[in-house]
C-alpha cells in the first residue's frame, strides 16, 4: 500500500515517525512518504526506502497550527495516498477531510491531550479556564476519533479514552529498537565497568520547566569534585529566557549542552555514559511509565534516575534499572548520582537489568510487528 504519514509539529527525522514506524513499514514492502515540517526545506529526500517530504515551517506557534497543518495536508493530499496516518492534534481537521475522500485515515495519539493541556506555560489561563479548554479538547478529540479508520497510542491509559469509541484501537509502544544500542560489547566486561565510576551523566530531554532542567543543574552545584561529576544535556530549549537562566546557575559549569543532536550521536554519547537522568515535575501527563528516554536509556545500558511517582517508582523497582527520587528536591538528584558514581558495580548490575528487560519486553523489534498487523488489517477490510 502507499502510506502517507502526517506531521506538522516533528521534524522529519522523529524517532517514533521516522526511524520506527516509517522505516518498519517501507520494510515490510509498503510505498511509504513522510511530509513534515523544516524551516530550510530541501525539496525531497529518499532516506532508508522513505520517500520524504518538506513543506516550509513559519516561525510562530499560531502560524504552525494554522499555515503548516495546511501545508502539510495539501502535500499529502497530492500524494494519493492509500492509508493516511498523521500524528498531531492539529491535523484532526486533515484527517477528517481525507475521510471525506474515501480514505483510510489513522490518528497516531502520542499524549494525552487534555492532561497536556495543564503543562502547556504558553496559554496563560486561569485554572477554570484550563479546565473547560480541556474539557473542550476531549470532548472533540474523542469525537473526532470516531470517523477515523483507526487509533494508535503509545499507552494503554491513552487508548482506554478511545476503547468502545472506535472499532480499531492499537497500543503501539514507544519504544527503542534495541539493535540500535547494541555494539556487541558486553556489560559485565571490564572495560565496560569503569564508565559507570567516571563517565558522564546524560539528560536527553530537552531544557523545559515540566522537566526540571532547573533542579537537575541545582544539583549538578551539589555533587562532590572528581570525575564523573559531568552532565551532557540535550534536545531543545523551551524558550531563550529559560536558557538564559539556566546558564546563570553556578552548576552549568559541570553542564554541557548539545542542543538537537542526530539519533545516532545521542547512541554514541550514551554508550560511554555511567548514568541517564529521565525526571518530570508532578502533573497528571507524566504519572504513566510511557517516556522515550527511560527505555532509550535502558536500552544503552545506563542506571537510570527517574521521579518517584508511584506507577514509575514501581516500574523501576520491579525490574531493578535504577532509582526514584523527588525530581523537586536538588539535593536527592544529588546524593542518588553520587550513590550510583561511588557504587559503579551496582550501577553496572542495574544498567545491564534494563537492557535485559528492553530487549525481552520493551522493544520496537516487538511492537513493529503490531504495526504491520494493523496495516494488514485495514488492507483487507478498508474504513
């Protein structure tokens, strides 16, 4: 079938859109095209069998949520696409116009939409206000989902909100493709070991209020001198200003930022990592275990640190891949790297028990299978 992907928000080269589900199914014999966004299009590419391409990016949050979506919805709608599968909420009115058409539409939940809408700092609205906007949200959101051929979400608590509304609702996890992270070194070898008493911690995430960034450098100031005391710090800033304020804490001297980074250099820079940081602020978007970075970081290997929520708290414990501390309290992000520094062995143990876990239960190799199955699927019986 010819596949067209949808996205206005992520770069072409998202982990989920691009290097899973894309190159899964141009692999699996599917005609695949993915239009996305760039601020310096390039015309089209052809990457690993998919067909790329980019519409102009208008600076702006408005402008995105307006001009792009039509962007991107007039260049897959060229494309005569069999099955549309797009990945934002912006392009709810594309995917209901593409049914209009005839064809076969997915929607791709990847948050929870009306919980995300109380971490969003750019809509300066009341509690009350919030509130109705969310009620709002779900409300369409969920109404909207009804015409579509099928859902996909990352989780089961999203698709629990879409169960009974629509006939096909596939949980299709986020998680890596552990081949990606595998070098064939082993994590017991003792060259492996001294990276976990004197290499860098990473937080691979982005620089955002919901993800601490703030505290996680506060505790950075709190670490004792000596190797290992180094963090690497990357994805995308939130805002200039917060930036700029991070850069004038006293522990960014222990900081390196990278900004955005390809995936395969992220790889790289984790593989001789002794820790990974994977912390969000309190809220109800982040209470279920469903981040990329936590099984990214499995994946490679690393002891994680991650928020004491209880549904995370019991995740990490259950399989034994790091700890839990208040991602609000700079000295416990503190003494729980300093713990993990000074116990490199156990460190290393809990590092190699993610890596186990991804490989037998958390991985793409397992979920792409999924995919393909609901492609197959809506193959024989199109919606």
């Amino acid at each position: 079938m010819k596949a067209v992907h949808m996205t206005s928000v992520h770069g072409w080269r998202d982990t989920r859109i691009f290097l899973r589900m894309c190159r899964s199914l141009a692999g699996g014999g599917h005609e695949v095209h993915l239009v996305a966004p760039a601020k310096v299009p390039q015309g089209e590419l052809v990457v690993d069998g998919v067909r790329v391409h980019l519409v102009s990016q208008p600076s702006g949050r408005v402008r995105r949520m307006t001009t792009t979506s039509l962007r991107v919805y007039r260049k897959a709608a060229s494309l005569g696409g069999d099955i549309y599968h797009f990945h934002d909420p912006e392009l709810i009115l594309a995917g209901l116009l593409l049914r209009l058409q005839g064809k076969t539409v997915i929607y791709d939940v990847h948050e929870d939409l009306p919980k995300d809408i109380w971490h969003k700092r750019w809509l300066h609205l009341s509690e009350r206000a919030k509130r109705a906007l969310a009620w709002v949200c779900d409300h369409a959101e969920r109404l909207a989902a009804q015409r579509f051929s099928a859902i996909v979400t990352a989780d089961e608590s999203i698709a629990s909100r879409f169960t009974g509304l629509v006939e096909r609702v596939k949980v299709i996890g986020n998680y890596p493709l552990s081949q990606s992270f595998s070098d064939g070194s082993s994590d017991h070898s003792p060259d492996c070991a001294g990276r976990y008493a004197s290499g860098p911690a990473v937080c691979f995430g982005g620089i955002s209020g919901n993800r601490v960034t703030d505290k996680i450098v506060q505790a950075m100031e709190r670490l004792l001198p000596g190797s290992g005391r180094e963090l690497i710090l990357g994805g995308a800033c939130q805002s200039e200003e917060l930036l700029a304020e991070i850069q004038q804490m006293a522990g960014f001297a222990r900081v390196k930022y990278v900004g955005i980074i390809p995936f395969e250099e992220m790889v790289h820079i984790m593989k001789g990592a002794s820790m990974a940081l994977v912390l969000y602020g309190p809220g109800p978007a982040h209470v279920a275990v469903k981040s990329n970075r936590l099984f990214e970081s499995m994946a490679a290997g690393l002891p994680v640190i991650a928020s004491h929520v209880p549904q995370w708290r019991t995740f990490i414990n259950r399989i034994g891949c790091g700890v839990t501390v208040d991602p609000l309290d700079p000295e416990a992000i503190a003494a729980a790297m300093e713990w993990l520094l000074t116990h490199p062995a156990e460190a290393q143990a809990m590092g190699a028990r993610g890596r186990t876990a991804v490989a037998q239960h958390y991985s793409w190799e397992n979920e792409s299978g999924k995919l393909l199955e609901l492609y197959a699927d809506l193959e024989i019986v199109p919606r």
